[in-house]
C-alpha cells in the first residue's frame, strides 16, 4: 500500500500521474498531478504550480493484480471436478 511522502523529502518521478495533497488544508480533498520540466529544466507541478502540494502519495499498479486474480480464477476453474 502507498503511503503519504512529504514533497521535502522527495520528489516524485517525472511525468507519473500522483495523488497530492496539502497539510495546510486538510479539508481539501487530494487531487491528482504530475511533476514536468519547464523551459529551465526544472521540475514543477503541471497544474498546481502556484500552489505546490505538501505531500504525494504513488498510486498503485493495479495490473499485476488483476492478473493474479485472473490466473487464480482460471486455475481455480481448471481444479473443479463437475459432476
């Protein structure tokens, strides 16, 4: 499970989509960004530039997953003894 990283002590990989969230307002419900370059090369938020997030958090690749359940269902499928 992904847990919350604070933008001080980290950035996130260039151009992966992140769960963002501000400390300073936690009634605010995270949004979803990405880091890129600018025309100087640094790294900046894509939408939220003018109000850089305080914590990130990585989403999760859900694909592995899917596929373990698929071969789960299919190996559990193949073990059935139909009468």
């Amino acid at each position: 499970m992904s847990e919350w990283i604070s933008c001080e002590d980290k950035e996130p990989p260039l151009d992966t989509m992140v769960v963002i969230g501000w400390d300073d307002y936690p009634d605010i419900e995270p949004e979803m960004d990405y880091m890129t370059l600018d025309e100087d090369l640094n790294q900046i938020w894509a939408n939220y530039y003018d109000d850089p997030p305080s914590h990130f958090m990585v989403i999760p690749k859900l694909v592995k997953k899917w596929k373990y359940h698929a071969e789960l269902r299919t190996t559990i499928l193949r073990s059935r003894v139909f009468i």
